[in-house]
C-alpha cells in the first residue's frame, strides 16, 4: 500500500479469529555464540519457560547492533533456517526469540547513488526481526514493506504471503543482561500475580467527531480508542487519558502498567513509575534505534531501563502506519485469550520493515474472560 493509505481501525474487530495462545514448545530461541551473555540468556530463558533445549539456534555473527545484509542473509537468516529444517515437520515452530547480543537492524543495501538507487537503498533497511518473521518465505522483495496477512485490517485483501511462512518474532535484548534476566522474571511474575495498575495513554487532541480519519489524526484516535477499551475491559484500576497537546510529564503516571503515546523523537519523558511487568510503547521514529549506546534516550532504551517489561519499537523511520494501532494491540491483550507476540502479531501492520517487540513473547498478562 502507498505510505498515505491508513485503516479505519473500528473496523477491526467485526469477527473472532481462530488462534490459540502460544504454547513454549512451539518456539526457537536464536542466540549469539559470538556475543558475551547471548547464549547464557538464552539457556536461562528457556529453562525457566520449559522450552525443549534443542529449540537453540545458535549464530555466529557480529556483536554491533547494525549488520550488513549480508551478513545477515548468511550469519543469522541461514543457520535460523536450518535450525528449523532441523526440527523438521513433527514440530510445530510459530515463534522465534532473538536474544541479547543479535543485531538489531539491517543496513541498507550498498548501491549507486542516483536518486532512484538511493530510494531503493534506504527503502531496503529493516529490523533484522521483521525479516525474521520472513525466514521461511524464500526470496521476496526488499524494498518497502509487505503487507503482514495476519493483521486484522488487512483481513479482507489478498496480499503477496502466506499466513503459514509468516513466523511470529520477539526480542529477549536490552542495555545489560541483568535487564534482559529481569524482562524475563517480570513477565512470570505478573502471570502469577496479576498485572495491576494504572493505564496511561498520551493522546495529542480531543476525540475527533469524524468517522473517515486518515495521518497523525486516525493514529489519536486510535490512542482514544485504546483508552476507551481498556476503560471498558475493567483490566486496570485507573485509566488515564490526555487529549492535551502538551507531552505526559515527569511524576504524571505513577504505578503504570499499561502506555502508549506520542510524539517525542528521542527524548524519553520519565512520567512513569513502572510496576512489575508493564508493557507500553511510544508512537515516534527510531525509538528501537539502540539498546545499548549509554547515554541514548529513546522510549525502548529508556523503558527497560526504567523497568517496562515489554516495548515496541522502530529501528529506522517506520512511518506512522507501520506502528501497530493502539486500539487493536491493547484491546487483544486485554481480552485475555492471547499473549504479547500473537496480540502483537495481529496488530502489525508490515513485515520486512522496522519493527521490533522486546520481551516475553509467552507473557500473557491477562486471564481470558
């Protein structure tokens, strides 16, 4: 789709999709042999959520967060491939967990600096996740995005993959494995003790009266919506809606739990105490540049530093659209049924693009109704 084209996301939830949540042995942890902690992460992940310890995919490639395609397509995209050709047919994998220590992003691809060429070339720049999800759709184009077939508002349009080739990722990544060792106890533990708290969500206007929104206006009121559902579902003890232009400030959302916002590129705003297992995300370019550059403060960084347990992010510019609509990524998570990576799943919009979730891909911090 052209990047003006966006989707009414009330339209969304007309009918019931035939999933079921996410079960550990249905997923492959890939880690980094080369990156100190990678692997140790890793082994304690898995124990921890009883995932088979011959699901490891073990890679050997760069410690830097940016990777070449290249390196890439032959240090990370083939040896998860042939980990999956190694499992073989009697196991059913839908989800891959890239540890602490796999590159984030993917460089562009090198090429002639024409005009049309360097479209190309930065067009060619993705999540090393997002391609991930791809891992076992062949050879497809690299330019743009591609339209995800599990996201709900492109349920009635036939696009160029196949929900079987399509993959589930998430990521296990942050500043420090004392980091990532904590988003891993987080999420069991509001499992067993339930996520309490408040919702915060950071609109830029009032609720618009139109029904036909489109740009920065449709994505408010997306985060309206949002507010309205959770409100609605009784998850949350409070929920918190801002319609002012001005950004969330510092002490504003004391006990969060749950947040999405918009827009402060690249400064974190410290409005937040964050509870035990908390998961929110801030609508704004590159917030998943860097996980790891000490004195960065984009949202994702800053999050988990902050003690966020789950986070959405963009490595490179996504465009508004590409960010998963609030309304639909909270309002599945509320209802219970599904955990982190399919609530995610279904409200991603594009792959082989710039997205990235970080933290437990079997965290379900909600019991179904």
């Amino acid at each position: 789709p052209p990047r003006s084209t966006l989707f009414p996301y009330t339209t969304l939830f007309r009918s019931p999709m035939a999933v079921h949540a996410l079960a550990p042995n249905e997923i492959v942890v890939v880690a980094n042999a080369r990156a100190r902690g990678s692997l140790e992460l890793a082994e304690y992940y898995m124990r921890r959520r009883q995932i088979p310890l011959d699901h490891l995919v073990r890679v050997g490639t760069t410690q830097n967060e940016q990777c070449s395609r290249q390196e890439y397509n032959q240090a990370i995209r083939e040896p998860v491939r042939q980990g999956l050709i190694r499992l073989g047919k009697d196991r059913r994998i839908r989800c891959l967990v890239t540890m602490y220590g796999v590159p984030l992003a993917i460089r562009p691809l090198e090429s002639e600096e024409t005009e049309t060429a360097q479209k190309v070339r930065m067009d060619s720049r993705a999540a090393v996740d997002s391609e991930l999800a791809l891992v076992l759709a062949g050879d497809y184009p690299l330019e743009g995005w591609l339209p995800n077939p599990y996201f709900m508002g492109f349920r009635q349009q036939q696009g160029p993959l196949k929900r079987d080739l399509v993959l589930m990722v998430s990521r296990l990544d942050g500043p420090d494995t004392q980091t990532v060792r904590r988003l891993i106890d987080d999420a069991l533990f509001a499992e067993k003790e339930g996520l309490r708290g408040q919702a915060c969500f950071d609109a830029r206007w009032p609720k618009p009266a139109a029904s036909t929104l489109s740009g920065y206006a449709l994505c408010d009121a997306s985060i309206h919506a949002a507010a309205e559902r959770i409100r609605a579902s009784k998850r949350m003890s409070t929920v918190r809606l801002d319609d002012g232009d001005a950004l969330l400030q510092p002490g504003d959302c004391p006990q969060t739990a749950l947040y999405s916002g918009w827009y402060s590129l690249g400064r974190y705003v410290d409005a937040f105490t964050w509870v035990r297992g908390a998961i929110g995300y801030h609508i704004a370019s590159s917030e998943c540049s860097t996980l790891k550059q000490k004195d960065a403060q984009v949202w994702c960084k800053r999050m988990l530093e902050d003690g966020a347990a789950v986070t959405i992010g963009p490595v490179y510019e996504p465009y508004v659209q590409a960010f998963p609509p609030p309304e639909l990524f909270f309002s599945t998570l509320a209802d219970g049924y599904l955990g982190v990576a399919e609530s995610y799943l279904v409200s991603l919009p594009f792959l082989s693009w710039q997205m990235v979730l970080i933290g437990d891909p079997l965290y379900q911090p909600f019991a179904p109704r």
